[in-house]
C-alpha cells in the first residue's frame, strides 16, 4: 500500500515540477543555471516522497576548479532524484535526443540548455560534441555525462564510452568524478525509512596536455576509481 501510495504521489509530483520546470525555462530559456535550479525542484521533494536519506560528501563538486566534465554512474531512472540534490551551479547535462518528446520533463530539459544528442546520427552527434566544447571553453559551464550511457541497474559499472573525455581533452578542462552507492537493488519503497544513499565526489583530474591517445588509459583509471569508491561506500552501508 505505501508502494502504491508513494508512486501516486511521485506521479502527481512529475506533474507539477514539470510544469513549474517549464515556466521556469519560459521565464529565462536556455540559462545554463536552470538545470541546478530544476533538479533540485525535482529531487528535494523526490526524496522525501520516497523515503530516501541522502548522505553528499561532495566538496570537489561543489569547489569544482571552474568548468569541467562531470562523469557519474547511472543506475536507473531514480538517479534524476538522487544526483539532482548535488548538481552544481551553471551545469548542463547530456542525453539522449529521445528525451524531448517525455511531456514536460523533455521540453523544460530542452529549456534549461542541456544537450540532446542524436546517437543514431553520427555527423551530429559529432557536432553537438564540438557544441559541448566551444561550451566548455567560453560559457564558463560545465557538463554533466553518464559515460556508461545507459542505466547499469546496481549490477556494476558498464565500460565506459569515449564520448566525455574527448569533450575533456578537447577542451583541457578536468573531470571530476561522482559515485552513488547502490541503492537501486537495496531501496524498500514500501517501508517509511526506504534506506540510506551515499554520493562521493573524488578529487578533479586534470586533462590538460593530454591528447587522445591518452583517453583509453584515463577511461580505464576512472572506471577503477569509481568502482573502488562505490564498493567502499557499499561497505560502509552495509556496516552501519
């Protein structure tokens, strides 16, 4: 019953945050700082709705060196609730072009100057990622990327695609790494306290002066890092 009655309720909420998102984007389209303010609309209420203890220890995020590329672990479609509460200011994410057509959401994440990328067509997939580098570089915002570019379902990191550090080497700008322990298979909706969820942001790594036969060795050493934060962060929860 306390399911049913929290999916109800996230439903009717989807609702209003879109329509809020939206007047929001109408009121100053394309600002690079309303997908913060979005996603907090999103998840502040998101997760109190399902129940969930969001434990941030973010500094790095939050002190981020300037502009940088943002990669996280993408789990499910809950990560928007999740990771909405640590966006940080003038941050752009990117995603699938499909997305445009969910009523509501798609349209104010289109307003809020995120990226759409038709991944079907590469000559402009290619040109919305030299968009995402001219933005890097002279908007003063970063961007946010799933580098497993889609949801892994708790069961461990996908390999990751090549796509954001190109951005990041292109433009010399850090990455800046953020771990979400797994929640997806450990969350009990139908309880009041649904568990607790951890988010790490590791120290920035700087991609100046490398090129891209550096990118599979720093693909590598990322995906080792964040596995290893995520695995500690599950054995912290686990112990507590």
């Amino acid at each position: 019953m306390l399911f049913l009655l929290r999916m109800l309720l996230m439903g009717l909420h989807f609702i209003v945050a879109g329509v809020l998102g939206v007047v929001l984007g109408l009121c100053r389209p394309f600002n690079p700082d309303n997908s913060r303010l979005c996603a907090r609309l999103y998840a502040l209420p998101a997760m109190w709705l399902l129940g969930l203890n969001v434990k941030a220890q973010v500094d790095s995020l939050r002190n981020k060196p300037g502009t940088c590329v943002i990669i996280a672990n993408h789990q499910s479609n809950y990560d928007l609730f999740v990771f909405g509460t640590v966006v940080p200011h003038r941050t752009v994410c990117i995603a699938k072009k499909s997305l445009k057509w969910v009523p509501l959401f798609g349209q104010l994440f289109w307003l809020a100057g995120n990226v759409l990328i038709d991944r079907g067509n590469a000559y402009k997939a290619r040109r919305a990622m030299l968009t995402t580098t001219h933005t890097l570089q002279h908007e003063n915002t970063s961007i946010w990327v799933f580098p497993e570019g889609t949801r892994n379902l708790g069961k461990g990191l996908l390999p990751f695609k090549k796509g954001a550090f190109h951005m990041a080497i292109a433009a010399g700008v850090p990455i800046v790494q953020v771990c979400v322990s797994n929640y997806i298979t450990h969350m009990q909706l139908n309880r009041w306290n649904s568990g607790d969820v951890l988010i790490r942001s590791l120290p920035p790594i700087p991609t100046v002066g490398l090129t891209s036969d550096d990118i599979p060795r720093l693909m590598q050493s990322c995906q080792v890092q964040m596995d290893e934060c995520i695995a500690q962060m599950d054995r912290e929860l686990r112990a507590a």
